[in-house]
C-alpha cells in the first residue's frame, strides 16, 4: 500500500482538475466545462503513474493493464458522451474491464448487498421505459453490465465497493437527466459529476492498496550474487 502523502501529492492534479471542473459546471461556461472534463481521468492516470514510479511499488502486470485499459475506456465515454451510442459503448467497455479486474485483484467473494442491485436495475428499467423508446435493449445492457460491475466491486475492499456505489448512483442519476426532465440543472449536474469523479477516484485508491514494494536494486543485486 503506497503511503499516504504520496496518494495525496500524486493525485493533486486529479483533484484540481476536478474542482476546476465541478466549479465551471455551476457557471455554464460550455467549452470550459468539456476542457475540464477531457483532461480528468488523464489526471488521473498521471496520479496513478505518480504514485507507482515515485513510491516504486508495483501492480500485477494484469491488474495495471486492466485499470488503465479501464480509465483510458471511461477517458473516451467522457469525450464521446454527446453521441449516445458511442460513448455508452466506450464506457460499457470500461465496466467489462473493471469486472474483470476485480474478479483478477481480489479473492473475496460477490458480497450479500449486492442482491440490492437486481432491485435496482428493475426499478430504474421500469422508471426510464416510457422514455428509452429504441434504445432500451442497449439501457438495458448497461444496466446491467453496470450492475453487475458494482458487485464485482465488494469483492475488493471498502474502496472499491463505494466506487462501485457511487458509479451506480451517478449513472442512475445522468439516466434520469438523459431521459427525463429530471436533474436538468447546473447543480444537480454538479452532483452527478461529482459522483462519477468520486467513483474513478475510490476505484483507482482501492486498487493501489494491492501495490507492493518493488525490489530494490541493491537487494535483487546481492540476491543474484
């Protein structure tokens, strides 16, 4: 597990960019708004890179594959969101590879709460139905697959799981404001973002306490000798 004043100087750029972020969204400054959210989850990524080459601890080769593949995919839903299709897809995509590296991460298994989320799924579907006309199988496959995600997430750690929550929560809510009438303003845009921010970050914090200390070159050295 890196050290926390590296976790924190690591991801200062993240948390900027965020507040940045969330504070222009509560202006209406559109292109400023798309700036901001563009270079959020490379921000992220320059945390992540940060606190790995800094702290010289390392992931397993797979799991560090898979939560960039994750971030670079939810990177491309951000930039691709205002064509639909397109960057549900990009942010389908990060899902697969988040369950996929929680199943490879962790060893736990798919907490009880998770039940909840088959509850979940079926009220939202229910709720958006009347709004999703031809796009309902693929509202449905997100679902879904997004459900299924935050299950995945209680087989890690406390982190991991709220990230899986928050995701839930955010995505439930930017359905609404897609679909419906509903949280159509600046702030409660603030709100979704926020969410989905908080989400990325608990993820990425969950995953990095499985970092180990890398060798030291000194040490592989007199092993060798």
């Amino acid at each position: 597990m890196p050290r926390v004043p590296l976790l924190l100087g690591g991801l200062v750029p993240f948390l900027a960019v965020s507040i940045i972020h969330l504070s222009v969204k509560l202006t209406g400054l559109v292109e400023l708004d798309r700036a901001t959210k563009a270079i959020a989850i490379p921000a992220l990524l320059l945390g992540v890179a940060i606190v790995v080459f800094v702290g010289r601890v390392r992931l397993r080769t797979p799991v560090a594959v898979l939560l960039v593949a994750a971030l670079v995919l939810s990177w491309l839903g951000d930039i691709s969101l205002e064509f639909f299709e397109l960057g549900l897809s990009f942010f389908l995509a990060a899902h697969l590879a988040y369950i996929a590296l929680f199943h490879l991460a962790f060893r736990r298994r798919i907490s009880w709460w998770a039940l909840g989320l088959v509850a979940w799924f079926a009220g939202l579907l229910l709720a958006l139905w009347p709004y999703l006309g031809a796009l309902w199988p693929l509202v449905a496959l997100y679902g879904a697959v997004l459900a299924y995600m935050a299950a995945s997430a209680s087989r890690g750690n406390a982190l991991t799981m709220l990230g899986g929550a928050l995701f839930v929560a955010s995505d439930s809510l930017l359905a609404f404001r897609l679909f419906t009438p509903l949280f159509a303003t600046p702030p409660e845009d603030v709100l979704i973002m926020g969410a989905y921010l908080a989400a990325q970050l608990c993820i990425v914090l969950g995953v990095l306490r499985t970092a180990v200390p890398r060798p030291s070159r000194r040490r592989s050295a007199g092993t060798a000798t």
